[in-house]
C-alpha cells in the first residue's frame, strides 16, 4: 500500500471505536478496515435483546462504505436489527501464534475490525439483489455470475440489512514474541505457529449433472 | 459419539439458549459444546456498554464445566464483565463453503457455539495459575510445562474472568448443499469446498537461544 493511497483514506476513528488498550495495534483508515473486511469469511453480529447481549456469527458483504449482511426474515437477529437498535460487528481474522519464553507474553497474531452502527433494512428491490450477489462474491469471487440468482419468493424470505461503514476500528498484531528482556537468555523454544484457514480439494455434489467440471474459482479457491 | 456417551452429558438448553431457526441445527448436549468450545482457538464476547452491545475477540479456555478468559486488569471488556453483568460468548468453527445451484441455497458448513451468562472475576490464586496454565494448554498443549510461569507482578497484572457453562446452545451445519428439487437439473456446478485452520512451519525466534530445538508440540501443531 503506498503512502499516497494511505492519505487518501478517511478515517472511522470516533470516541467509541478508539482503541483504548494497546493503541499501538489500532488503525481507523478505510483502506486497512475495507481489507480486513474483505478477507474475513464470517462476521460476529452483537445485539442487545431484553438487555443482554446476544452475538451470531453471519456471513456479511462491503459494498462501498457500507457492511451488508442478509438472512431469513424470520431470524431474531434481523429482525431486532432492522428496528434501528445499536449493532457491534466484529471480524477476526488469526495470522497465527505467538510463542513466547514467558506464558505472560503468549499471544496471537491477528486482524480484527470493530463495526459500531445501526441497522437498516434494505426495501429497495435492486440494492437488495445487488446485495444478495455480492454475498456470493464475497464468499467466492466469481461464483454468482453462475448460479441460479434468488426468484421473487425467495427475496421475500430473506432479509437484508445494512450498518453505514462510519465508525471502526482495526487492530492488528503482526511479528514475533516480545519476551522480557531478561527471559531472552532462558533456553526455551519461542517463535511463531503461523496459520491460515486453508482449502481443500472441493467435493462434487453426489447429484451433479453429468459433464459439468469444477470450476477455477473453487478448484483454487483463495482467500 | 456412541449413544451411551450421549445419554449421560446434560443438557444446557434453556428457553434463552433455545435456537429458533433451524432447530434441527441445533444440539444442547454439553459433550458436544465442550468439544466445539475446546477446537475453537478463539471465542467473541458480547457484552452491553451504555446500552449498546461490544464484541471482542478473545482467547478461552474450559476447565470442567466453566469458561474462562483473561486479559489485561485494564481491559474495558473484563472490568466491565467482573462486575455481575450479562455476557455472550461465541465460538465459530468454519468447516466448509457450500455451493448450492441456487444462490440462495448457498451455506457454510460450520460448529458454533453460544454460551450465556455472568461473569464472575477469579480471585483465588491458585484457581488464577491453573486457569492461565489452561489458557496456554488451550492454545497448545504440551507447552505450558515449558514456559516460564506469571510471576506476582504478571499475575496482578492479569485479570481473570469465569463463566458458568450452565446455558449454552449449539449449532452445526455438515454435508453436501440441499437445493430446491427442481435445481438439480441445472448445469451448474454445486459441491463443497472444505476448509481448515491449518498451521504452517513454525518460525523460530530470531534471539533464541543456540541449540534450542522446535518442540514437537509446534513442529507438528494440530487442533
């Protein structure tokens, strides 16, 4: 990323979303919470209901400065959310462990982002199935061009809501233990347990028309 | 998991922790929340500040029929959940991309995880050391005998929280996609992609100490 896109990112920062702890692992620039978004698979959804907090994990798409995610319109989760009630969507993607001299210093290499906003249902017919395949495209980038897309039924199912990208944060850690000085001198093992989520071969359906070839996007399928 | 197993764990299920939708998904039976809590790496904890809900990232542990994670004594999260307040706890497990031929049949195949409950600070001693030896253990067993254990300043430094596993719900998602019966006579191709968090090589710190080897626990890590 060069210097002259990194200026020409806003930031998200707000009272809410400074990081409070650590504050050396926090960024609010659209471009590293966009990629942090794009990357994760899923996304955990928190809400309150009758006072306590409730958090989902779901599926969510960006599309321009706003986080999509969808379900049935009959899931608890969405339809609180469309009351303009308070959200919290955090991401998390693991880089890997760290292994340090010290339990104290034991951590893990990570990507987090921390969406603070207020839910709206997407009523209108084209943003809703623009929506709808960006959700595949963000599971897998090439995939909606080929399916079936959804019949009128349907879109009447499933339920889309929409929380503005305006306030965030991300935090990330990268790189190796930092042990206490004097522990370095101790003749433990320390380093980094790198990890990634990782595909494997994709499985046909048992019931697949006959001639019809994996795609490329799912024979080397990459995050 | 033969039936017997089955028939002696306890349900968790409650009318909070009951899941609505897609009740087939759903499982209550502790010996199938443990093993899903105890993969997971990490879990998001839910919590209401000001009436609005927080998600955050963190590392857990079970021991016997309690949750538990720790984090700075300064962490806004864990000063806030001492205090007798409702948490949600949310472990997710990605265990495969589902491609239906529609592009509303598209899923994941995934074992999460919802616990519910107040947190309790641990204040006991030696409760707090074994607790922070199964964080390590949690991560990577075999490693917590080889580190350097908290001294008294990191164990002040440290704040541990405890959460009763006394209602919790799972759900899991397995097999190939389930598509509308007319769909099965599209050219389309439908399967799954399975996915895995998988480790790669560990990288050794650049100060270890000479003729310190990779331990067998990291050279071959697994979950």
């Amino acid at each position: 990323m060069s210097d002259t896109v990194l200026e020409q990112t806003t930031s998200l920062q707000s009272p809410r979303t400074t990081v409070k702890r650590l504050a050396k692992r926090a960024a609010y620039d659209r471009n590293t919470i966009n990629a942090i978004l794009d990357e994760a698979l899923i996304c955990h959804v928190g809400f309150v209901v009758d006072g306590a907090p409730v958090v989902i994990p779901t599926i969510h798409t960006r599309v321009g400065d706003t986080l999509y995610f969808h379900g049935s319109a009959a899931s608890r989760m969405l339809r609180s959310l469309r009351e303009d009630v308070d959200a919290c969507v955090t991401v998390t993607i693991l880089d890997g462990l760290v292994m340090a001299r010290s339990a104290f210093h034991h951590s893990m290499n990570y990507r987090s982002v921390v969406v603070l906003g207020k839910g709206r249902e997407v009523v209108d017919r084209d943003e809703k199935l623009r929506v709808l395949d960006a959700l595949v495209e963000h599971v897998c980038a090439g995939r909606s061009r080929d399916v079936r897309p959804p019949n009128e039924a349907e879109l009447r199912q499933t339920l889309v809501l929409a929380i503005p990208l305006a306030e965030a944060s991300a935090k990330i850690r990268t790189g190796p233990p930092i042990d206490d000085e004097d522990d370095y001198a101790l003749p433990i093992w320390a380093g980094i347990i790198p990890l990634s989520l990782t595909p494997a071969a994709p499985i046909d359906d048992e019931r697949l028309v006959a001639g019809v070839a994996t795609p490329e996007y799912a024979a080397r399928y990459k995050r």
